[in-house]
C-alpha cells in the first residue's frame, strides 16, 4: 500500500530521477531519514522496481516498434520459449496472455527489414508455433505509473472514507 506522501515521492522521482534524498525531503517537506526510509520500504515491497534511465529506443537506432503475438504449439507451457526471448536483445517484453494467443511480446527493430529477422529469432524458439505481428505507426501513451499510483492513493482514501463512515 502507498500513502499521499508515497505517491508524491514517487512522482518526484520519476519526474526526476537524479534527484537526491536531501533535495526530496526539502521539496516534500519532511525529515530526509523519512524519504530514506519511504524509498526503502518501497524498494523493499517490491513497489519501486529501479531507479534505472528510462531509454529512447528510436534514439538508440531501433525506430520500428512492434507487438508479436506468439502461439505456443499444443502442449508447451511456454517456459522454454521465454527462455529462448530473454536472448534476443531486442525483445522488450513479453507477456503471457488470454485470447488468441499465448505471448505478447513487444519487440524494437533498426529497420522493417530487421524486424523481419527479429521475428525470424522468435519463430525459432522452441516451442512456438506460429506469430502475429502489428507495427506500431506512432507513440500515443508513453510508459508511465505516475497515474496509476495516484489513482492507487485516491482510490484507498475513498476506501477509508467509507470505513469510517
């Protein structure tokens, strides 16, 4: 569970993630052992992830970005073949999902052409049967959390509310 100060810890640091433990306690208004032990306990929990850059991967050289559907032939559980896309640099992501297929996994490429040997990689795992392939034409939504977190926040806060009646 996070708090309002959690919350706003969060989107500081994600709006700018240099920012030391001292320049956040200034900002938000409290003790710095208090943000230190915020961030702590949010690393420990598991709800922060990493402080790691966020990267532009057009920038990087791969401006073609596309969502593979894999199929896993009858049979697989699939773990075999996540294995196999965990070597494959330009896969992203990769969910296990319901619907018409088993895995989606969000790849970039250099090139429409590069993308056809990217999709060539994951063909070959083993284990999967068939793919699906959608290119992305533009970015609408950026990865964010910010949000989601907020929203997490206000949404327990009318849950207290209620509670207490």
């Amino acid at each position: 569970m996070v708090d309002k100060l959690d919350a706003e810890l969060i989107a500081l640091l994600a709006a700018e993630p240099r920012l030391g433990v001292f320049e956040a306690s200034r900002r938000l208004g409290v003790a710095r052992g208090t943000v230190q032990a915020r961030l702590d306990r949010l690393q420990r929990s598991g709800v922060v992830r990493d402080f790691a850059p966020s990267v532009d991967t057009e920038l990087l050289g791969y401006p073609v970005t596309a969502f593979v559907t894999a199929e896993l032939a009858t049979g697989e559980d699939g773990a075999v073949a996540v294995e196999h896309l965990r070597g494959i640099p330009e896969v992203l992501e990769a969910h296990t999902i319901t619907g018409a297929g088993d895995l989606m996994i969000r790849v970039v490429a250099r090139s429409n052409a590069d993308l056809k040997r990217v999709i060539g990689r994951i063909v070959g795992a083993p284990g999967i049967a068939r793919t699906s392939t959608v290119i992305a034409l533009a970015t609408a939504i950026h990865h964010r959390t910010v949000p989601l977190v907020q929203a997490a926040v206000a949404t327990d806060d009318e849950a207290t509310e209620e509670e207490n009646g």
